[in-house]
C-alpha cells in the first residue's frame, strides 16, 4: 500500500536527495530551483512511500481547483526511483488519485518529463496515464541532436560557418545585457517577453553554476550572440538564444552553437533546441524548425496530459 505525504519545507533535504538518485530527476526538480518563484504558486507536491520507502515524487502545485504538474517548470510528472516498476506506478497512481480526489480536486494537468532527460528508461507514469484514462492535451514539438551518431550540418549552415570570421567566445556572468537583447528579440517577433527576468536568471544561476551558463561571442565589448544553456546529466539544453542584428550579419550565433556542439558538450548524450511549437503546439513555426534541423537536430515531442480524477 502506498502512503502519500503532501510536502513541507521539513522534507526539502529528502526531496532534493530523492531527485538526485532518481532515474528521471533534473536540477530543475530540486527545491532550490522549484522554489526561487514559491510566491507565484501554491505548492501541493506529493511524496510517496511504500513499506517506510520513498518511491515517487511529485511536483505540483494548485491553481483554480485543478492541480498541475508543475506550473513554474519546463517540465514534472512523476520522479520515479531506480527500482521503479509498470506495477508501482499503477499503485502511486491509485493513491495519488485517491488523495487529491478527498482533498476537493477533480483534475490533473500532468507535464511529462521528456525522454531525453532520463537517466534510464522511465515512461511507466505514460503508461498509468493511459490506464487511468488520461486524454492527450497538448503535444508540442522540439528538436534534439544525439551526440553520439550526428547526422551532421545542412550545407547552408556549412557554408555559414565556413565564411563566419573568428570571434570572441567566453562563459559571461553579464545576465542583464542578454536578456535585454532576448526582450528586444521577442518584443520585435511575437510581441513577448522572456519567461525568466535577468534577475531570476542571475539567481538560478548562483544556486546552480555547474549546471546553468551563459555562453557568449563578442566583437570587442560588443555582443553579438549568446546561448543560456540547461546542462543535466544527459542533455544540455537551449534554454534562450539571442542574436543583434550585428551578430546575425557575421553569424555569431552559428559559432557559438557550433562550439557548443563539438566542444562544450560532444560528451553528452543529447543536445535540445528547445520547441519549435506554439498555440499549444497547434502551430509549428516552420522556419525556427528548419533553422534547428540545419545542425541535424530531428523531432522530439513534450506530452501534456489532463487526468479526471
């Protein structure tokens, strides 16, 4: 039988020690970063024991009488441990359907975590969302390169890179310039603004500096272009890329993301460029997708499920 505990701060050292010995948990799932924005969301996370053992986590919070998985996150759903099982899961799901269906709530938007984040295979919570019913909602589209078989660049990005003229490559610390460069970039496109301030930027990245850099090229003290990268255990991710118009004339961002690729991080098993979607992946931006697969990155997708309980 599983037990379910809702989280408190007092559990914060187990949670984080459970992320870092799970088989799908990421830097993103530890309470240092789940929490730097607590004050946007009411936290209803969820720990689950079976026998006086920690098995499962869950990321949640609740907003208007649904739960979600989690709101604050690229990404949640279930943080399984190592010995986790198709048959466990059935029983975490059973509890956890139990539990917030006593506590008032009558659905769950459940944010699965993307395969390529797994340290080992760790979709049984897709299969317990199949069996309990869960209705696909959103499906967005990303791409992603495997390391360790690339399928190489297009020649358009070949010859970009073979005429782009060396420049400054260097790890920066200055959040505040490149975020006003992505804000000007999206203001500009989609009328948007960027999902983390400079601010929460420089913060994240204090608590976690093995795992968020900024990498940038320069012409002097200019920028010209800069990639903020997620690095996990298996991937390192694009979590923004910005470019002046400057850099896009001497190609900046083509060096840099071509250093990124067979330099920093060649030991890695995989490589995101993040979504290429929008409406909810009802739209796919066509041209960003293209841009993407010109280094031979190919399709992924990011599953959001809805759950009657």
């Amino acid at each position: 039988m599983i037990e379910v505990v809702r989280y408190s701060t007092a559990a914060k050292g187990t949670w984080d020690a459970f992320v870092k010995a799970s088989k799908n948990g990421t830097f993103l799932l530890l309470r240092d970063y789940m929490d730097y924005h607590a004050d946007r969301f009411r936290d209803h996370s969820l720990l689950f024991y079976r026998k006086r053992r920690l098995v499962a986590l869950l990321p949640a919070n609740e907003a208007g009488g649904e739960i979600h998985t989690h709101e604050g996150l690229s990404y949640g759903g279930v943080i399984s441990c190592r010995n986790m099982k198709a048959a466990l899961m059935l029983e975490v799901f059973e509890a956890m359907s139990l539990y917030y269906r006593k506590q008032g709530y009558r659905k769950l938007k459940y944010k699965a975590i993307p395969a390529i984040y797994h340290q080992q295979p760790a979709e049984e919570d897709l299969y317990a969302l199949y069996r309990f019913g869960a209705l696909l909602c959103r499906r967005d589209a990303g791409v992603a390169i495997a390391l360790e078989q690339p399928l190489g660049y297009a020649t358009l990005r070949r010859r970009k890179l073979k005429k782009a003229v060396a420049l400054q490559l260097s790890v920066s610390q200055n959040y505040a310039r490149f975020m006003q460069l992505k804000q000007q970039l999206l203001q500009q496109k989609y009328q948007a603004t960027p999902a983390h301030t400079a601010e929460e930027v420089a913060l994240l990245a204090s608590r976690f500096p093995q795992q968020i850099k900024l990498y940038t090229t320069q012409e002097g003290s200019e920028l010209l272009a800069g990639i903020l990268v997620y690095e996990t255990q298996t991937a390192a991710h694009c979590q923004y890329t910005a470019t002046s118009p400057k850099g896009r004339a001497l190609s900046a961002l083509d060096v840099l993301t071509d250093y990124l690729l067979r330099e920093a991080y060649r030991h890695k098993s995989y490589f995101s460029f993040g979504i290429s979607t929008e409406q909810e992946g009802h739209f796919l931006n066509q041209g960003l997708m293209a841009y993407k697969e010109s280094y031979g990155a190919r399709t992924i997708v990011h599953d959001f499920y809805e759950l009657s309980f």
